[in-house]
C-alpha cells in the first residue's frame, strides 16, 4: 500500500501555505515529502490550497485528469528546472528562496509522476555550466542537495523511489558524495519510479567519459574499433542506470527556447516542450499541460505514419 | 534571377532617357496608371542610388515591348529584391547569426493538404529550400545547414526513397550549372553523412560538387544526407580511439572528439528551425545544438517564407546579449 504519510509529530500544515515560503530561512526546517497533506489541512478546519487533489485513498494510483490517456504516458520524462533565479528576483527574494521553491516544485512533480504511472523522471539540477556562479550560491545549492537528500531518503525508500546520481563527480564535496552513496545504495531496489539527478552532468562530458570507457576497452583488448557503435556508447553513457535511457518528454521552464547541453544522445527522438512559467511556478497544471501537448504529438522516428 | 539583356545601357542612361523622354524608352506619361504608381513607389528607395530605378525602368522598358507576362514578374521580383535589402539592412543593425540550420520537415503533408501527387511535395520542397538560401546568403548569413535525408528514412517505402534519391541526383546535378545559386552566392558545398550508405549514382554527383565548390569561399552550405547525428558520433568516437590508441585514454579531450566530427568545418549553429511545428530533434546535430536556439513554426517546409526568417531572427537578437554574457563567463 502506498502509505505516504508523514510522522504525525513533525507535520506543521502551515508550511504548505504559500508566504511560509519566505519564512522558512534557518536549517533544519525543510519541509518533507508528504503526499497527504489535503488531509492534515482539512482536519484542522484550514481550507486546503490544492482542492483539485483527490481525497487520500488506499489505492496505488490516482486516476488521470481529463483529458490524459494513460497508454500514452511517457515512460521517461526529463525536466529542466529553469528560472528559480528569476523567481526569487520577480519576488524581491534571494536566490537561495528561489531554490527553496524550486524544490518544493520538483516534490510535487516527483509525486504525480509517481501516481501516474510514468517510470523514470530526470531531473536537471546542476550543470557543468553552473560552476561559474557565485561560490555562495554554488555552496547553498550543493548543501541544499545534501540536505534535501538526508531528509527525504525515508521517505522515499518508503514510496518505492529509486534515486539515481549521475555527473561528473569530481567536484563535488566529500561530504556529498557519501549521501549520494548511502542513498543510491538504500534505494537501489526501489521499482515504482526512477528519480535520476544529473548533478555536475552535460550531454557532452557524457560521451566524453563513454569514449574514454570505449577507448579503455579497445586498449584492453575487450572490443575492436570496428565493433564500436550506437549500442556500444549506449551502454557506456551514464543513463545506463535504467531500462529507458531515452526520454519520451523533456520540459524546460521559463520561455528559454534551448536545450542547454542537457542528456545530448539521449534526445535524438524526444519530444521537447517549452514552457512560459519559471520553474517553482510550474507545478500540476503546467505538467498536464506538457503531458497533453505531449500525447497530441505524432512521433514517426524518421519513417511514415501510413 | 533578374539579368539584364543589354549590358551597354547604364541605369542612368535609362533614367534620363525617361525623363527626357528621349530615345525609344517609354516615358513617365507613356506608362499605365498600375505601373506609374509602382514608380512613384520605388522613388524613396532609389536616392541613395539611382541606377536601382533604371533597372527598373529598364524592366518597364522591356516588359511594355515584349508582353506584360514575363516583363511584370521580372519587375515584380526586382522589386521584391529592393524592399529585401531595405529590411535586411534594418535587421543587420542588430546582430546576426553565423549558422542557420534547417529540418526540412512537412513536405509530403503539403502534397496531400494540396491534393498533389506524391512526389511533387518534395519539389516544392527544393522551391522553398532555395528561397530560403537566397534570403540568408543576401542576408549575409555565411553558414546554412540542411537536413535532407535521415538514415532512418531509409525505413520508408522503397519506392519513396527511390523518388528521393533520383530527386537529390538531378538537384545536386544542376548545382553544377552555370546559373545556379551556387555559383551567383559563390558557395562552397559540403555534404555530411554516412554518403557510404548512398547509390553510386549520387555519391559520385555529391562528391563533384564538394570537388567543383571546394575553392568557394563566401558561404557555405551543409546538406545532411544519410546522416543521423548518432552515428557521426559513432563515426568521431572510432576515430578518436584509433587515434589515440597508443596514449592514455583519460588525454582523450572534448577537442578530440570534436575534431573528428564532419561537422567540424563549420561552427554551431546559433538557430535551428524546424517546420511542420514539430518540436523534436529527430536525431540531428544533437552535438552542436547544445546551445541553439530552437524555433519551431507551424508552417510546412514548402511554406515557409521570408516572414519565419525574420521572426527566428528578432527572437535571436532579442536574447543574443544575455547569451554573449553566458559565453564569456565559460
């Protein structure tokens, strides 16, 4: 059974209102993952936010909005949670909120993506490009990560999640790593969803590293040059930590009209959906809408519909 | 395009005639109302440089002697060229991208929407991808991309694959004629794919056209044909272990793989437009678009005009600063 709740101790039903957000400053006062939150509101007479969210039932999935076909899910959808930045900038916040909300977003997104049956989401959260911001941003984010990670592992490893890590990890602190480690270890049996974070991660250092890989073979004796093909870097790229490599659907967030380096290879076919909203803006209606743009697409993968 | 028939005649020459109404061109008055106020129109642009007009004139000229038909498309199309390089000049005062980069996608939707036969979706095709070409070369655009043919649309009906490629041979053919675009733009003809994979007939006409453009130097046109962005990876990949076979494999570098790429002779591409409305990749430069704007217009290939160039374009400028900054800081 999906039992999603929190422990009842820690549940303070006012950090779901939308102005606690810039009150939540200190350590230590992450929110956690709860998928039962309407029920909290509603016992304690406080109307809830999200009334379109279906009252909190034994069954595994919640049924599709209107409008959704559930054979035409996208078995992996990659998001990139663009404008956190200029989020907090629009509210007079730091960048360290937009973040904050940011993750507050990706929550919601991981949760629907859990009920509606799609198996893999990857998630863009630092790219080899983002080392050239400012260390104070740099160092909030990483620990942000860290943080968000130890907290949530519980209850993602109740909720059948799996976390993947894949990047570049050279640069990241040791401290980080370990988390990293712990979690992929704990979750790595987890098969409802697949939550793939690409931390220190571009398209371009992917198959760098699967050249080098190849290369080590070759030099190894393992494969000849002539046997190197599409197959064969496939299976050296980092995304071989899953069954579908190959995002059906990649969402990118605040209106920027590019793809940024993010998973190169692995978009060769995948549906790309732009959307106005900044990133923790985007929440449910901006998915279905992604979702129903995405099942009104014709994909032909170079041959005829006829 | 538009050539003049007597070489000897300077627009000046023409002009003065009009006005003086000496010789045996028309004059101003001689003229019918439609063409008299396309004159007056013309007028403003013409200042900075009056042999435009006597060129126009000239085609008044020829078209009131030998049949309004042929004459009134040719003034027309000169006219058309005037008002392009006026708005092409007002675009130049922003920036302007060094690579375009095209999927020709939706010509056989066109064929059907317009109840054509099969085949003549991708003629129009060719139409439009020509436009296009002339606007960017006159725009001064140096480096075009086209996808013309996937590896994966081999899958399709054999006899649609046959039609396409007996297509390709008789266009990559006629690039080789004296008044082809080629020639007029002087530029240089790359074609990037797996050409292994094509019949001998058309691998042979690509290769005489890289071989015959190859001194060329003012632009540049890349058509993809049996090309798929995976396995000019595949191919760079091979090439940069066998390269670098006897070294330690951690010295393989971004650069090495790069260098390797067919797509090496020419920069990243700054927009990429599909058409169709499609908004997917579909397996082409996955590489280099890392950081293109994507642009995706409703329109179908033979459809599109000058209006989605304008508009790829305004959207570019429109970010361009904020990208240059990006630039820098890496």
């Amino acid at each position: 059974m999906l039992s999603l709740r929190v422990p009842s101790t820690s549940f303070h039903p006012r950090r779901f209102h939308a102005g606690a957000l810039e009150r939540r400053w200190r350590l230590g006062r992450d929110c956690f993952l709860s998928f039962s939150h309407p029920r909290g509101t509603r016992s304690l007479g406080v109307k809830s936010t999200k009334s379109e969210m279906a009252p909190f039932t034994a069954a595994e999935e919640e049924t599709l909005p209107e409008g959704l076909h559930p054979e035409l899910m996208p078995k992996h959808v990659a998001v990139i949670m663009d404008g956190n930045g200029r989020w907090a900038k629009n509210k007079g916040l730091q960048p360290w909120d937009g973040h904050r909300a940011g993750v507050e977003a990706l929550r919601e997104i991981v949760e629907l993506c859990g009920k509606w049956g799609i198996q893999v989401l990857t998630v863009f959260a630092f790219s080899t490009d983002n080392w050239i911001r400012p260390k104070i941003e740099i160092d909030f984010l990483l620990n942000l990560f860290e943080r968000t990670l130890k907290s949530e592992l519980e209850t993602l490893a109740k909720n059948n999640v799996r976390i993947s890590i894949i990047g570049d990890s050279s640069k990241l602190p040791k401290s980080l790593l370990k988390v990293i480690n712990e979690v992929e270890e704990v979750t790595k049996n987890n098969t409802r969803l697949q939550l793939i974070v690409a931390v220190g991660y571009s398209g371009k250092y992917d198959v760098l590293q699967a050249c080098r890989g190849i290369a080590q073979r070759v030099k190894d004796g393992e494969i000849e040059v002539e046997e190197i093909d599409e197959k064969l870097i496939e299976q050296e790229l980092e995304t071989n930590c899953t069954e579908f490599p190959y995002p059906d659907l990649l969402i990118r967030t605040s209106g920027e009209l590019r793809v940024s380096n993010f998973l190169l290879w692995q978009l060769a076919y995948t549906e790309l959906f732009f959307a106005q909203e900044l990133w923790p803006d985007f929440g449910r209606s901006g998915f279905i809408e992604a979702l129903m743009s995405f099942q009104q697409r014709q994909r032909r993968f170079g041959g005829r519909k006829s | 395009m538009c050539r003049r028939e007597n070489n000897d005649l300077s627009g000046n020459d023409v002009v003065q005639s009009f006005i003086t109404g000496s010789g045996s061109f028309p004059t101003f008055a001689s003229l019918n109302s439609q063409l008299r106020i396309l004159v007056l129109s013309l007028l403003p642009s013409t200042i900075s440089d009056p042999k435009n007009l006597g060129t126009v004139l000239h085609f008044i000229y020829l078209s009131s002697g030998e049949g309004m038909g042929g004459g009134i498309r040719q003034l027309l199309e000169q006219v058309h060229r005037l008002s392009r390089r006026s708005l092409f000049r007002v675009l130049s005062m922003g920036p302007l991208p060094t690579h375009l980069a095209f999927i020709m996608d939706g010509n056989r939707r066109y064929a059907k929407k317009r109840g054509l036969e099969d085949g003549s979706g991708h003629k129009a095709g060719f139409s439009a991808l020509m436009s296009m070409l002339q606007y960017c070369y006159e725009l001064g655009i140096k480096y075009v991309t086209v996808y013309a043919f996937s590896i994966d649309n081999f899958r399709r009906k054999p006899e649609e694959v046959q039609s396409l490629m007996d297509l390709m041979l008789e266009k990559i053919k006629s690039l080789l004629d004296k008044e082809s675009i080629v020639h007029e733009y002087g530029i240089r003809v790359y074609f990037i794919g797996n050409l292994g994979l094509l019949n001998d007939q058309v691998r042979a006409a690509a290769e005489e056209v890289m071989k015959a453009t190859a001194k060329n130097s003012r632009v540049v046109l890349l058509v993809c044909v049996a090309y798929n962005s995976t396995d000019e990876i595949v191919q760079a990949v091979k090439r940069s272990c066998v390269e670098k076979a006897d070294r330690d494999v951690e010295r393989i570098q971004l650069v090495d793989i790069e260098e390797n790429m067919q797509m090496s002779v020419a920069p990243e591409p700054d927009i990429l437009i599909r058409s169709s409305g499609e908004t997917r990749l579909s397996n082409f430069l996955l590489w280099q678009t890392g950081n293109s704007q994507l642009f995706s217009p409703d329109a179908l290939w033979p459809e599109i005009g000058l209006r989605h160039l304008v508009w790829a374009i305004l959207n570019f400028q429109r970010s361009h600063s904020y990208l240059e900054k990006k630039k820098k800081q890496l």
